[in-house]
C-alpha cells in the first residue's frame, strides 16, 4: 500500500493515539465487566432477598462475610471498570490533548477517591459495633 | 447504532451517578439513623424514585448490551438480522428486568 500524501512521519505519531496501552486496557475493560456481570447479579438478587431494606436488616447483611466480600469486590472492580470506561468516552470525544489530560486525571482522582470512600464505609459496617 | 450509543450513556450514568449513589448509600448505613433515615427519604421522594429507576434501568441496559458486546468481540453476530435482533432483545429485556425488579420493590412495599 503507498503511502502517498496521508501520511505521518513516526516520530510525530509515537506516543499518540489510542494504542499506546490499548490492548492492556482493552483486556482489563472486558475482565471487570465479566466480574461486574457476576458481582451486579448478586447486589440486585442480594437485594430483593433481603426481608427488608431497614438499617439493621443492611447492617447485618454487610457484617457477614457473605456480604461483606462481595461488595468490598464490586466497589474495587466497579470503580475500576468505570473509570476505564470513561476513558473511552474521553479519549473519544476529547480532543484536545491539555482537556483530555485533564478530563481523565479528574476522573482518576474520582475513581480512587470514591472507591476509598466506599471502602471505607463498608469497612466500618462490617467491622463496627453491633448496631 | 442505538445500541452503543446507549452503553456509552448508561455507562457514564452508572460511573457517575450509580456509584455516587451507592457511595452515599454505603455511608448512610455506616453514619447511624438520621443518616440513614435522610437517605431514605430521598429514595421514596419521587425524584429519587426516578433516579433510582433510571439506574436500575441503565444497569440492566448496560448489562445485556455489554453482553451483546463481549459476543461481537468474539467476531460473531454481526450479520446484520441477527445484529439487530440482539440489539432489541437488550432493549426489551432491560426494560422488562427493571420493571420485574420495581414491581417487586414497590409491591412487597419495603
């Protein structure tokens, strides 16, 4: 195939565009999303099999370990999951590199921050005092 | 078409609100009563009703046409009646699990 006028010396184009780890995080979208199919399946059924959806009844489901692995899991993958994601979206509609740079570094500080949060929380009902 | 532009939009929805809400959900439960209490309340108000609908429907959404999506990473489905077929099946099936899962929700009132 020629070239011809369409195309781009190498070294204006290494280090851009979307491959430089693409096939990495093309793989870890995909892994999380096969665990969020199982993780989300199991808050939605977790929920509608809780008697009822009052603190007390929340609290001692997170505080079994049945409860509490799970979400502890769905948070680290969700969170991860989402913030691939987003940088999908990102890299597609942002195209300017100084916007795109920062639209995904404010993502990350989301992505961490929040599943610290979370994380946090859980820990708290599983590990707190008997309510 | 209609179908990836919809697993971008839930997916933006659910990495931004979903997880946001689950977030503030995890932190109630962990505050005591009155935070707990301030949480439910704003999950009976209509609005928050149609928030939480919404991101019961977006997940289900995003679910099943992230499904379809991993089968089309794999090369197959992608003749066209077939494509378009499995495309429909995410949109009735997500609608159908929301509402089984609402119905369920609200009727059993919680």
């Amino acid at each position: 195939m020629s070239l011809g006028d369409s195309s781009t010396p190498i070294g204006k184009v290494r280090g851009l565009g979307s491959a430089q780890h693409g096939g990495e995080h093309w793989i870890t979208e995909r892994i999380t999303s096969i665990a969020l199919l199982l993780l989300g399946v199991w808050l939605i059924a977790s929920l509608l099999l809780l008697p009822k959806l009052d603190q007390r009844t929340v609290i001692e489901w997170l505080r079994s370990p049945s409860g509490a692995v799970p979400m502890a899991l769905f948070i680290i993958v969700g969170f991860r999951h989402a913030l691939d994601g987003m940088k999908v979206v990102i890299d597609d509609y942002v195209h300017e590199e100084g916007s795109r740079f920062a639209w995904n570094a404010l993502m990350l500080f989301l992505a961490v921050g929040g599943g610290a949060l979370a994380l946090f929380a859980l820990a708290r009902i599983a590990f707190g005092a008997v309510a | 078409m209609a179908a990836s532009i919809l697993h971008r939009a839930t997916g933006v929805a659910l990495s931004i609100g979903g997880l946001a809400i689950l977030t503030w959900w995890l932190f109630a439960i962990s505050s005591g009563p009155d935070a707990y209490e301030t949480f439910t309340r704003a999950a009976r108000h209509p609005l928050g009703l149609i928030v939480l609908v919404g991101m019961t429907w977006s997940f289900f959404q995003h679910l099943l046409s992230g499904i379809r999506h991993l089968v089309m990473d794999t090369g197959a489905t992608f003749e066209l009646g077939i494509n378009k077929a499995s495309a429909i099946l995410t949109f009735v099936g997500a609608v159908l699990l929301t509402a089984l899962v609402w119905f369920y929700f609200l009727g059993v009132a919680k």
